[in-house]
C-alpha cells in the first residue's frame, strides 16, 4: 500500500503536493485492474482518500494508543508499514494538538 499511498503526508488533499503524480498513478493502477469508465476517476480517488486516512486512524488506533511509550510502539510496529512512515506518524500523532 505504501508504494502507491504513502503515509507520511498530512492530508489526502496534500499527497500531490508531497508525491507528485500519486493521485494519477493510482488512477492508473485501478483502470489496469478494472474495467472502468473514466467518469469514475473522481469517485475512486475520493473513496481511496477515504480509506487511506480510515487506514492511518486503525494504526493509530492499534499501534499507538494501546502503548505508553514511543519504544513500546515501535516495537509493534507493523511490517507492512515503512519504517520511515512509521517514525513520521509517531511525530506527528505525539504532537499535542493530535492528541
């Protein structure tokens, strides 16, 4: 997943601005996969940005909260999940307007 949705952006609407083509070459990986008219594009990305962040609060949910310190998590962090995405998100959901 994080080949093609990478979880160290702030916002869905951001990952263009921080990935360049993003938004298309997932466009493009689902028109391979599907047979699908291209009136679909806007649907499609909104449902994945809708999933991706869904995907990233299930993180938090269950590799964060559940831990006291930033040792503990990184300890359960998921193989799925990059490494460097990983110590982002810890950054960012230690701030404390996160909280």
């Amino acid at each position: 997943m994080s080949n093609l949705c990478p979880l160290n952006v702030e916002k869905w609407m951001d990952m263009d601005k921080v990935y360049k083509g993003t938004k298309e070459r997932i466009w493009q990986y689902v028109k391979k996969r599907y047979l699908i008219s291209d009136r679909a594009k806007k649907w499609v990305l909104q449902t994945v940005g809708a999933d991706w962040r869904g995907f990233k609060g299930r993180l938090k949910r269950d590799h964060y909260k559940p831990y006291k310190t930033n040792k503990m998590r990184w300890n359960k962090r998921p193989d799925y999940v990059p490494s460097e995405h990983f110590r982002w998100l810890l950054k960012r959901w230690n701030d404390s307007k996160d909280q």
